[in-house]
C-alpha cells in the first residue's frame, strides 16, 4: 500500500492509481499514516522540477507562487488536498498529463 500511496502522491505518475475507489483507499491510508505524506512531497517536488518552464510558469500563477517555490507549496497543497477529499482522480489527471488545471484544483491550490 505504502507504494500505491508514493505513486499516488508523485504527481507525475498518479495515472497509476486507476480509478477512484484506489484513490480512496490511498487517501483511508494517507490518513492513518501522516508521517509518509514528507516523504510523498519530496518524490513530488522532484517530479514537478522536471516540467517544462511554460507549465511551472502557468501553474505558479494559481497556485501564487514563484516558479522557484512553486514545487515545494504546489506538492504541499495537493498532498492536503489529497488527504482531505478536495480533489479527485480527475483533476490529478489533468494537470499531471495535460497541465490543464481544474476548478476544484484551483481552489486548492489557492487555498493550501
């Protein structure tokens, strides 16, 4: 499971989690186990450190953020978005495969 919850958290391969009955038992884990959530935030700034310049520049503008910061507070608040049911599989997909942010991932990164 402690796999399951890494890919899930790494934003570049959350197309792993297949559907969202998978996310929710990720999320029942993440919740019972918050001390991995550091370590799912670190896989994920590195992930998020390899987009393009464009796409960290667009996303750096919902999240309010600088492109240099952006990694760190961006995988923060999707990690609590996460673990609270604000986002669903859906909006994970979008962003980590077409960059393309959601309305409800717009809340939650405004509101990390």
């Amino acid at each position: 499971m402690r796999f399951i919850l890494l890919i899930l958290m790494a934003v570049g391969l959350s197309s792993c989690i297949n559907n969202d009955e998978d996310l929710s038992r990720a999320r029942a884990h993440a919740n019972k186990h918050p001390e991995n959530i550091a370590g799912w935030t670190r896989y994920c700034e590195n992930q998020v450190r390899y987009w393009n310049v464009q796409t960290k520049t667009d996303i750096a503008i919902y999240v309010r953020t600088t492109k240099d910061k952006l990694p760190t507070i961006l995988c923060r608040r999707i990690a609590k978005a996460l673990t609270t049911n604000s986002v669903t599989l859906a909006d994970i997909k979008a962003l980590t495969r077409d960059g393309h942010v959601t309305p409800r991932m717009i809340a939650a990164l405004r509101n990390g």
